[in-house]
C-alpha cells in the first residue's frame, strides 16, 4: 500500500454576487441581520444555464492546470455534490466529458456538507488500494437550485461554487486518516426534501450540536495523524455561519492556526465550501507548503468527516 497526497486545488465562483441589501429587497431582512447572525456579507449565484457539472469542471480544470497535469492523467473522479438535478449521466461523468479525460472511474458522492471530506477519503483508500493512481476531487454546489428565495432563515445562508483537489499517490503519505460518522437521529435536523428539492433547516439544533459536539471530533482527527491542534498551521470547517466556524475553532485549540472564513464572502456552498476556501487559503499565501491542516466538514445528515493534510 501506498499513500497519497493533495498535489493542488482549485476553485470557482460564478460571476453573479448577490449581496445583503439585495435579499434585503426580496424577503423581510438586513444586512446587520443577517452580518450579526451568519457573518456573511456576500455570496455567488449561478446563473440557469450554470448548472452544477460546470462548476466543478470549472475547478477541476483550476487544480489541474495548478498540478501541471493533463485531464489524460486521471484514473478516478469524485463529484461532491447534494444538488445534482439529473441523475444519470453523474456529475462526475460529466466532468469528465467536460475535461475531455479518457476513461476514469467516474462516482458521484452524495453527503452534503461533509461531502468534499468523504470524498477526499474515499480517493485517499483507492489510492492506497491500488485501485487509483491519481485521482481529482471535486466539492461543488449549486444551492441557488434549491433554495426558497421566499424564506428569510435559509436564502441569507447560501451560495453557489466550487472547489478541486488532485490526489496522486505518494510515498510518504500527506493525508491523514480519516475521522467520520453520522448522527441519524437527528437527520432531519439539515434537509433537502420534496419535488421541486428544497433546502431546510432546524438551525438552532445544529448550531447546538455543531458547537457542543463537534470540537472533541475534530481533536480525535489531529490525533489520529499524530499532530496536537497547536501545531496546524490552518483550520479549514464547513463554511456554515461563523458563529460556528469562530467558537468551534477555538475549542479544538489550534491558537497558532489560520482561520478560513471564506463564509464571509461566499456563503454557504455546501460541498464546495471547504474545497474553496483552501484552494483560497492557498493562492494568497497563507498557508506554508508541507504545513498541516485540518479539514472538518459536517452538516446535513448530520454527518461529518476530517483528516488533517499537508498543504500543497
């Protein structure tokens, strides 16, 4: 068995920025509520003819023109996504065809939030199972398609985007092993249900269980890769709200860690958000090649998944 690790990342954002004054206009809402309960001051929205496999081929394309490979290279696709209206072909296949690949195993994974982090895994065990040599990981969702934009408590919360990783095996293996679960009891408390689909919320339950819960899991995956929370040079959670992303943060005790707050700008994005907000962290310089950081993501199913990686 080998190992592997994250050789580069890549994001993508639709053009289109919708800001809190402009929900303001649509529904009963401010830009100092919604800033004083989420964080967030703006966030990207797909167009109809921007649907969710041209997002992610979008980013695909980022990580691999990043890892100065070609689309011929890669042997395994992951699509991350809860917000794929077709069901066959996947997403994943369409990347593919997008990237003119050859003939990569091709899987759509379906998670939700921790979607990306599942999907980060599941590449991590083919390589290491010799079934994949190099592998591109994609998060992306597209919330706009999903959204009540006539609901004040879900449409400030989300946005669209995107976010890739190419995986390729390594000798010294550069993600760590992975910590993941569920709690379906509480399933229903983060859901995307009905014909049209739509996205609800009980978000005091999740604000509950996210900030109680979550900090000792995620001190288990610094654990299981041998690193103490002090020693990550970055954090990178669920792009959710930030009054979870802030005191979660804190109660894992990484003191000397970047913080990612992409939620600020980018709204929640689902499966695409830890994605992003790396490959952001990364492009401004941020964070140190070979520096460990942790990736957290949790959310609907009230599922979650972490592994820390050294960055890129």
């Amino acid at each position: 068995m080998t190992g592997s690790r994250v050789v580069a990342l890549g994001h993508y954002q639709p053009a289109k920025v919708l800001t809190n004054d402009d929900l303001a206009a649509l529904v009963d809402t401010s830009d100092e509520w919604i800033r004083s309960r989420v964080g967030i001051r703006t966030r990207h929205v797909a167009g109809p003819d921007e649907p969710v496999d041209e997002l992610a081929a979008h980013a695909g394309a980022k990580a691999l023109a990043t890892a100065g490979i070609t689309p011929g290279d890669i042997d395994l696709v992951l699509v991350a996504t809860s917000t794929a209206i077709d069901r066959s072909p996947n997403m994943a296949a369409r990347v593919a065809a997008r990237l003119g690949m050859g003939s990569p195993a091709a899987m759509d994974i379906n998670v939700v939030c921790s979607g990306f982090t599942h999907a980060l895994a599941t590449a991590d065990h083919a390589v290491r199972a010799g079934s994949a040599t190099r592998a591109l990981v994609i998060g992306a969702d597209k919330m706009a398609d999903i959204t009540d934009w006539t609901d004040r408590t879900t449409c400030v919360l989300v946005g669209d985007g995107a976010g890739a990783a190419v995986v390729e095996a390594s000798e010294e293996p550069g993600i760590g092993p992975v910590l993941w679960g569920s709690v379906p009891e509480m399933g229903h408390a983060v859901r995307i249900e009905g014909t049209p689909p739509r996205f609800a919320q009980e978000g005091q339950s999740v604000y509950r269980w996210a900030t109680t819960q979550l900090p000792p899991i995620a001190r288990k995956v610094c654990e299981r890769a041998g690193v103490a929370p002090e020693e990550l040079a970055a954090v990178v959670l669920h792009q959710a709200n930030l009054r979870i992303i802030e005191p979660v943060a804190q109660k894992i005790g990484a003191v000397n860690a970047v913080i990612a707050r992409d939620v600020v700008d980018s709204g929640n994005t689902s499966a695409g958000s830890i994605p992003m907000a790396l490959s952001k962290l990364i492009e401004r310089g941020e964070v140190e090649s070979g520096a460990p950081v942790l990736l957290f993501g949790f959310g609907g199913n009230l599922s979650y998944a972490g592994q820390v990686i050294r960055c890129p």
